[in-house]
C-alpha cells in the first residue's frame, strides 16, 4: 500500500502562517482602497520595516519554519510582518480615525477597465488561465490634487462619465490620512 504521509509541525505552522498572511494582505488591500494615500507613502515603508524587523528575528522565524536556511527564513518573516505592518498602519488609520466626516467633491479624471482572466483547475496540481472578465475602474481627482484609483462594479461603473462631479464622504484617520467613509 502507500506510504503514510504525516505533516510535521514546522510545515503545518508554516501553511498555517501563509494562510494568515494572504489574509491580512487582502484585509490591506481593502483598507489601501478606502485610504487617499499613495503606495509608495503607506505600503512601501510598512514593507522596509517589515523586513528589517524581521532581521532582528531570526530565532523566531528560524523556530517556525524549522529551516536552517537565512534567507528562506527572512523572506518568510519579511513577508508576514510587512503585512501586518500594513495592515495595521492602513486599518488603524481607518477604523480608529475621527468620526467626524465632511463632505469633498471629486471630478471623475478618466474610465478604464482592465481585462483579468480566472483561474481554471485541470488536475490536482495544474492550474491555467480561464475566462477572461472585466474589472472597471474610476480615476477620481481632488480639489488638492490629490489622485485616486477606485475598484467599481458593473452597475457603479456605467452611471458615470467623465467631467461628473462626484460628493465624497471623508473622515480624518488617526494617522491624519484621509479616509472615504461613502458616497461610491
């Protein structure tokens, strides 16, 4: 008969950790798109001191994954506390900002959808290219020229056009980051 394949703890607590990992990155994700900040001002230094942090732990990453391996273990630990870094940096600013809103006006810059293809398995361990489908987005300009991309949806997407003037909600995050509270 075959062989009995067990999972040892390092492997089940490093599946574990990836899993925790994609989840707080889209957990990020959400809150960069409701968050009138650039990548490079918000994520980037979030990642810089993910990764240097995890320098400093490499006892702990090295415990974890039970690998010997430097630089296995550091871009492991470099990735999971870049996003939680990011993730709290992002969510705090959100969720903890002041509850007072205020309304800004936004003039729709441009519309563009992007074509993104779905995943389709065709064996246990193949996976390739699906159906294509459309994601549409918004371009939004401020009054302070501030820039901003946001994710629509079908219906969202064809009641706009460009030069419409749309009202957003704002509220000051706590890291004095604005935040879109509505109004898409």
């Amino acid at each position: 008969m075959g062989e009995s394949t067990k999972f040892s703890r390092p492997t089940a607590v490093m599946v574990a950790t990836v899993i925790l990992t994609l989840i707080i990155a889209g957990g990020t994700a959400f809150f960069y798109g409701r968050s009138l900040v650039s990548f490079t001002g918000s994520v980037v230094p979030c990642i810089a001191l993910g990764f240097a942090a995890s320098y400093f732990m490499k006892g702990v990453s090295r415990w974890v994954s039970g690998s010997d391996s430097f630089i296995a273990n550091y871009l492991f630990q470099g990735a999971l506390l870049s996003a939680v870094a990011s993730f709290l940096f992002l969510g705090g600013n959100y969720t903890f900002g002041s509850d007072d809103t205020h309304r800004e006006e936004a003039v729709v810059e441009r519309l563009y959808t992007k074509t993104e293809h779905t995943t389709k398995r065709v064996g246990r361990r193949y996976v390739r290219t699906g159906e294509p489908y459309k994601v549409y987005y918004i371009e939004l300009s401020f009054r302070n020229g501030r820039k901003k991309d946001i994710r629509l949806g079908r219906k969202g997407f064809g009641g706009h056009r460009k030069g419409d003037t749309l009202e957003l909600e704002l509220a000051e995050g706590i890291f004095g980051i604005p935040v879109i509270k509505s109004g898409i």
